[in-house]
C-alpha cells in the first residue's frame, strides 16, 4: 500500500475521536435559552460596534495633516477597537444584541430552539443557529439528521442578514448544505415586517429540507461501483488530495459501507466538514472549516455533489 493511501485511511479510521460540539467546536451552547439577546451574552458576542469616520494624511507643504475622507466610515469593534470593515455612508449596522431579535418570535412559537452562537474572523460575521422542530420531519427521522437555521450578521460592509438551512448528521458530526437557500432579511424598521419575512422564509427552509430527506431517501437506494466513485471523486475533487480522500472516506469514513451514493454524499461531507486544507491553528480551521460549509467552498463542493448524485447516470 503506498504511504499516501495508508494515511487518507488512517485519517478516516479516526474520524469521530475526539469531536467537539457544538459545531465540532465553533461557538458556544445557547440551548434553552428563549432570545437572541440572551444567547449572544452567554456567547459572550454582546460586544457593541461603531461606525467612526475614515481618515488619510495629506502632505500640505511637506506637512502631514489629517484630513476625513468622504463618504467612508469604519465599523469599529468597540471592545478591541479592531476595524471589522469599511462601509458607505448609508451603511447601518446592526449591533449583535439587536440583529437576530426578529427570529424570538419563530422560537416563542415552538418552531425552533436556539442552539449555539459564534463568530468568524474576529466577529467580521457573528451566527446563531436554531434547531428546527424534529416534529415538522417524523416521517424521516430514521435519516438521523438535525435540521438548523443558520442566521449570520456581518460587519465588513458586504452583506446583510441572512437565513440559510443545514442539516447535521449525529453519528458523525457533518454538515450537509441544503440547496443553497439563502434568504436576505431585509433591514426593515418594523420588526413585525421582519418577523413576517422570517415566518415566510422558514416556510420556504422548511419545505428545502423535506426535499433534501427525499432525495437523499432516493440515494441510499442506488449502487455504486468503483469505477463510478473514482469518476465522482475526479469530478467533485479539486486537487490530488481531495479526489483520493474520496474513495478512501466511500469505504472507510464514519457511517460510509462503501455501497451507495449516499456513502458518496456522506464521503464529500466528511471531508468539507473535518479533512479540507485550511491554514491556522485548530480554532482557525475549525472556524474556516464551518464557514466554508455554510457559504464558501465546502458548500459549493456540496451543491456539486447532490446535483451529480440526484441527476441519474454517474
């Protein structure tokens, strides 16, 4: 056996020792708790920000002088007076104690419990996630998923508030992407506006995951050979690593007996969950390593992989 095979079996065999929650580590546990507010401080997220003024040096006779530059403002964490980003004029932030209160009245309803709350990049984007009533999904529990709303908030001038959907399987701690859903809340002034748009966006969250247990229904059902896995680890994989991780986690990853598509599916979450190559330390990759399911590469390597799994002939 070649040394790279033995390791990418070796780094399957140990998926599951040693796995963190919530979110394998990312975040903290706000389960029970009935606001957004309330878990943002157990979260210890309750850090205000401001939106100060931008300045450059202009040199008026060889002398330096401070002059504001127009139209541009920092966001500005006030407890580290770290800048989390530049925005416009028009740009209203949205403090974290404020920005997800709409969503207390989907918990308030029994639709949803808070569960866990955490940031990225130094509170450049803070999320809460909220565990979706498992009496809405009965006839598919035997699926052994978890289904979540992810709310995200950011500060770098480059987004708003969002609703997005992911489902998590227990035995195995990974995260599935639903059909890339992602539901902007608008920055309305009326929180019952909000509160409105959010009971509609999870009506439409909803009915994406009870598609996704269809399909991944479907996929447990249908065979796979060793020839097709290789072509489905080729066409899903980016790099060397990742489409000989593939087959390897198709055998031997947690969950997986080497038969399926859905050991297929179960094969790419595994490794955008626990086994992608980001740089930093463990809190780093844990952090990219979310991020990167929720929105980033891991998520559009998802996406990849349901639509080649559901569309019929590999």
């Amino acid at each position: 056996m070649r040394q790279t095979e033995h390791l990418l079996i070796e780094s399957a065999s140990r998926l599951g020792v040693g796995f963190k929650t919530p979110w394998n580590g990312v975040g903290k546990s706000v389960e029970g708790l009935s606001t957004a507010a309330e878990a943002m401080r157990k979260a210890k997220l309750d850090w205000r920000v401001a939106k100060d003024p931008t300045y450059f040096i202009q040199k008026t006779d060889g002398k330096p002088k401070l002059e504001e530059v127009p139209g541009r403002f920092a966001i500005v964490r006030q407890d580290t007076q770290e800048c989390l980003g530049s925005v416009g004029a028009v740009y209203t932030a949205f403090q974290n104690s404020e920005a997800f209160k709409f969503f207390d009245a989907i918990v308030g309803e029994g639709r949803a419990i808070y569960d866990s709350a955490g940031t990225f990049q130094g509170g450049r984007k803070v999320w809460i996630s909220a565990k979706l009533n498992p009496e809405d999904f009965r006839p598919n529990r035997s699926l052994g998923l978890g289904h979540f709303i992810v709310l995200t908030n950011t500060f770098d001038g480059k987004g708003c508030i969002k609703m997005l959907s992911l489902a998590r399987q227990f035995f195995c701690m990974n995260q599935i992407t639903g059909k890339s859903v992602r539901i902007s809340i608008p920055h309305f002034p009326n929180l019952r506006e909000k509160v409105e748009a959010a009971r509609e966006a999870l009506g439409i969250v909803t009915k994406e995951m009870r598609d996704l247990e269809e399909c991944l229904k479907e996929i447990r059902e249908i065979k796979m050979s060793d020839a097709q896995v290789k072509d489905f680890a080729y066409m899903i994989g980016e790099t060397d690593y990742e489409r000989n991780l593939i087959p390897t986690l198709f055998r031997e990853g947690i969950g997986c007996e080497g038969k399926t598509r859905m050991d297929a599916l179960n094969a790419v979450t595994q490794m955008t969950t626990h086994h992608m190559r980001v740089r930093g330390d463990e809190t780093v990759r844990a952090e990219k390593l979310l991020n990167g399911v929720i929105e980033g590469r891991g998520a559009k390597m998802q996406q990849r992989a349901m639509a080649f799994l559901t569309g019929g002939d590999l």
